[in-house]
C-alpha cells in the first residue's frame, strides 16, 4: 500500500502552508498502519489547464499522473478561498477527469479500487462545502471514500490566523486526521483483496 497527497494550495515552495502540513498530518497517521506515502506540493510543477493525460509542451502532470495511479490512497489538500476549493485543486479535479476514459483490460476506469480522502483548511467557513465539492470529482473519476473522509480546520472568519500558526494541532482535528486514516486504509486494503467487477 501506498499513499500520494496533492497539497493544492496556491504558493509553491519554500512558501509555508497550511494545507501542507495538514496534509503531513494525515501522512503520518498512515504511516502509523504501515502506508508509507510522499506529499507534492502541485504548485511546484507546472500542471496545464486542461482534461487531458498529457497537454503537451512540458505539462508537468503525466508525471504526476503516474504517482497517482501508483497511489492506493490519495488525499488532495486544499484551502478554502472566496467558499470554493483552490483553483489549483480544481485544476487537480479537471486532470484527473482524463482518467475517466482510460481503463483496464476488463474496462474498469484505472481509478477504481482506489481511495481518496480531503484535507481543507482556512480562515473562513466552507470546509463542509469544499470537501463536498472535492468528494464529488473524485467520486465521478472513479475513486471511493471511506466514512470520515476528510479532516479540516478553519479559523474564526476575517482573521489571520491559519493553521500553520497554530501552536499545537486541535485535538478535535487530531482524532479526526486519525480516523480519516484508519478509515482509508480499511478500505484500501479491502478493495485490494476484493476488486470492483467488471461492468
């Protein structure tokens, strides 16, 4: 089993970020059930608009691609920006939507028998809404969602303080990066043993 997180927020690195290190969070709460894993920050490559496997002219995710699909669990990390996912985690989304047609030889999207989850944070509501949003791409490409699929943290609206900030992780997000792991890789492992049927 492996695990890949997208952290899509907007500022590449070295930037700090919030949903970097939710993102870490999680990771190492499946590391804990032996899911080793790697975070990518999505602003560092130079993933192009489009819904296509490759855009051409040194788009960056092909290869991202190819971690994806070697991926067992994938988390997207996003922030919440004006109510809505990051546009960086859109563009994630609309990527991913290219897997819809590419399957394998008993025509199962490549994505099936995968598991995704979310991690969201913010200064502003809308962590419901935006893993809503996530939960529902990632569901129409193929992935499945354990219960408990998403961990999030948001701060009092209008105000500075972000994740990162904070001086100790919240135990309310702490038991549930927790269980969002655990959840995930139950059901990883039984996908694994169990496969969907063909259509």
């Amino acid at each position: 089993m492996r695990a890949l997180a997208l952290v899509c927020t907007l500022n590449a690195s070295p930037a700090p970020s919030s949903s970097q290190r939710l993102a870490e969070q999680v990771m190492a709460q499946l590391a804990r059930h032996d899911v080793p894993g790697e975070v990518v920050r999505v602003a560092d490559h130079d993933v192009r608009p489009g819904i296509e496997v490759d855009m051409g002219d040194g788009d960056a995710w092909p290869a991202l691609r190819e971690k994806v699909l070697a991926a067992d669990i994938l988390l997207i990390a996003t922030p919440v920006w004006l109510g809505h996912p990051s546009s960086v985690c859109q563009r994630v989304l609309e990527r991913l939507n290219a897997e819809s047609s590419e399957t394998d030889d008993q025509g199962r999207p490549h994505l099936y028998g995968k598991v995704a989850a979310v991690a969201v944070v913010g200064n502003e509501d809308g962590a419901h809404k935006v893993s809503a949003d996530v939960f529902q791409g990632l569901n129409d490409v193929g992935f499945s969602l354990a219960p408990g699929a998403v961990t999030y943290w948001v701060g009092e609206a209008m105000q500075g303080t972000d994740y990162q900030d904070l001086d100790e992780t919240p135990e309310a997000v702490a038991s549930t990066t927790k269980a969002l792991a655990a959840n995930a890789v139950h059901l990883a492992r039984l996908l694994s043993d169990r496969p969907y049927p063909a259509a």
